[in-house]
C-alpha cells in the first residue's frame, strides 16, 4: 500500500509538472502582453523556460517580442528591463519607437544575461521633426565606442554646423559639443542608475543613418 501511495504521489507530481510547463508559459505571454500593449501593438510574445516552474519565481530562459508601433522613454524602457533582470535572453523588436521627441525606426534590443545590445534607424525627417532648427544630422567617425556627428542649425536666418561626440561617460549617454570649452555644455541624453552604458556608434543608411549601442544591467 504504501509503495502505492508513493507511486501516486510521484505520478501526481509529474503531472502537474507537466501541466505548469503546458499552461504556464502561456500565462506569462499573456501577461507580458497586457504589460505591453497599454504603450502599443503587440504582435507577437513568446516565452521559453524548462522546467517552466521557474516561471512563478519570474525565471525564464527566453523572451521573444515583436512590435509595431511602441511608445516609450527612456525611464520606462529601463523600468521594463529591471523586470526582466532574470530572464537569460530577451529580444524584442520594434518597426517604430516614439521616444518623446524623436522617432526610431526598425528597432531591436537583445539582452543576454546582463549585456545589452540595441540598434535603431533615425531618418533625417525624424530628426528634422523632432528639433526643427536641425537641417541635417549625418554621423562622421565611429570608433573606440563613440559616435561624432556633424549637424547643420538654422536659427534667425542664420546657418551652422558644428560636429559634437556621442559616448559614454559613467554610465550615462552624454553628447558633446566639438568645440573650446565643449566639455562645458556637456548633454546627458540618458542616465539610469540600472543601465550602464558602454559603447555607441553609427553607419550611415539611405535617409539617415543606424544607432548602435551596448550597455550593462548593474
């Protein structure tokens, strides 16, 4: 009798392993898309994790989303990386981006463990869109993790163009201008106590050009 009992006991367990690694993965997808689709179109989700237990402790071994249009900022793509702090590999991708200001098009991100790697499309009309005063940003050098870009201003009927350095510096996104004193007018364009940033850099492509960069969950 009491073999029996202990042959049912593992039966049962195993099939109620079998059932969470059937129904939970669904659930999470379902809620990741609920997550999402608040900000946007959600296309598709798919999450991976074996045994899929591990799911009920935020575990998983992969998650695949893809999006049409997807409205975020920096703080919120930050937030929604921490959540995922313990998923092994996350991709997600995004035909477009309305980051506050500016547009991206083609959007990808890739997180393997704590290494983060994205790129993205900027076209000159959404540059043009997003700072008015810009006629034109094309990028000149990439190298040694930094991006020069060259930009012509317009303002009072008056033109200019000045190069600046995109990079990193702390683990913030930083841009500064290429001339005396440039350090002094040093931009943050990102700072997140979470995301360290490592590297960025540029090629040029049809309308506009393609951002790539690297970075570290801390």
């Amino acid at each position: 009798m009491r073999r029996l009992a202990a042959l049912g006991a593992v039966l049962l367990g195993l099939l109620l392993l079998v059932i969470a690694q059937l129904a939970l993965p669904g659930v999470a997808e379902q809620r990741i898309r609920d997550q999402l689709q608040g900000s946007g179109q959600v296309l598709s989700v798919h999450v991976s994790a074996f045994p899929a237990i591990e799911l009920l402790w935020h575990h998983a071994d992969s998650v695949d989303v893809r999006l049409g249009r997807y409205n975020s900022t920096p703080a919120h793509l930050s937030s929604l990386l921490d959540q995922a702090r313990d998923v092994g590999t996350l991709t997600a991708s995004a035909r477009e981006v309305q980051t506050g200001l500016l547009t991206l098009q083609d959007a990808t991100l890739h997180k393997h463990g704590d290494q983060l790697t994205g790129s993205a499309r900027v076209t000159e009309a959404d540059v043009r869109s997003a700072l008015p005063i810009l006629r034109s940003v094309t990028p000149v050098t990439s190298e040694d993790g930094r991006l020069t870009v060259r930009g012509t201003a317009t303002l009072f009927g008056v033109s200019a163009t000045v190069d600046a350095t995109v990079g990193a510096q702390d683990g913030k996104l930083v841009v500064v201008p290429d001339v005396p004193f440039g350090g002094l007018a040093t931009i943050t364009v990102f700072s997140d106590p979470r995301v360290a940033v490592q590297s960025v850099g540029a090629t040029a492509a049809g309308d506009g050009f393609v951002v790539h960069a690297t970075a570290r969950l801390r």
